[in-house]
C-alpha cells in the first residue's frame, strides 16, 4: 500500500505505508508516537509531552518507574515535533539520571530523531551502560 505526500509542491506517492518521513521531499506525515515496553504495554501521544514518573508508572507497573524521579522537572526526557513533522527525543539537562537511545547516552538539551524500531532506556548517570525499562519505539500514520 502506498500514501500521497501532503505537502502540495510535492504529492509525491511513497511507496511503504509504514514511513512516515516522504523519500521525495521529506517531509513527515501525520503520526502518533507510541512508546512499548516489553510486556506490551503502551503509551501513546501526537502532542510534545514530557515522559515522566508517571508514564513509566503506566508501561512498567511493577518496579522500574522508582528510578524515574519524582520532583516536577526531573523526567528523563521530552518526545517533540519538529517542524518537519517528524518526532524527536529531547533528552533533559535537569535529570539526575540518564537517556539511553539504541545503546547511545543522549546528552542533555540535545534533540535526537525518533523512528520506528528504535529503543529507549533509562540508566543512572554515573554507569550509562546498566540500563533499565526500555521502551520502543513505533510511529502510527494517522489519516
């Protein structure tokens, strides 16, 4: 199945119904994030939020939102719009703990470009390599 650029200088039909980004222009088109932790939970938004406590409460009940601090202003990071469309990670400079994108540390008020498929992580500052509640990534066309 295929889908029209939106965008009206291009219209350009991209052939894989999954992309959301058009090959042609690059534009992205409409698309919800949805953030899936293992046991299948999910969360799902189409505006900038912030990924709090209380999201990692939602998708890992049991024990793993504890690292996530409490205090307004101290989630790990941010899911925004760019101006293209496309959907960015923003990792926060005021978190005590650590974003892990696909095996990366994200440093702190630096945006990263999200797509289907990539893995995000929490890990302490101090060992960004012991990871915790990952999270993929998936991007729903919406018509």
């Amino acid at each position: 199945m295929s889908w029209k650029c939106h965008v009206p200088e291009c219209q350009f039909e991209n052939d894989d119904d999954n992309s959301v980004v058009c090959a042609c222009c690059g534009r992205a088109r409409r698309a919800r994030l949805v953030l899936t932790a293992p046991s299948g939970a999910s969360w799902r938004t189409m505006i900038d939020a912030d990924v709090t406590r209380a999201v990692y409460r939602r998708l890992y009940p049991g024990v793993e939102h504890q690292y996530v601090p409490r205090n307004e202003g101290g989630h790990p990071y941010s899911i925004v719009r760019a101006n293209t469309g496309e959907w960015q990670l923003l990792a926060n400079p005021s978190s005590p703990i650590s974003t892990v994108l696909n095996s990366g540390t994200c440093e702190g008020g630096r945006r990263y470009g999200l797509k289907k498929g990539d893995s995000i992580s929490i890990a302490p500052s101090a060992n960004a390599a012991k990871t915790y509640a990952p999270l993929t990534v998936s991007l729903l066309p919406v018509e």
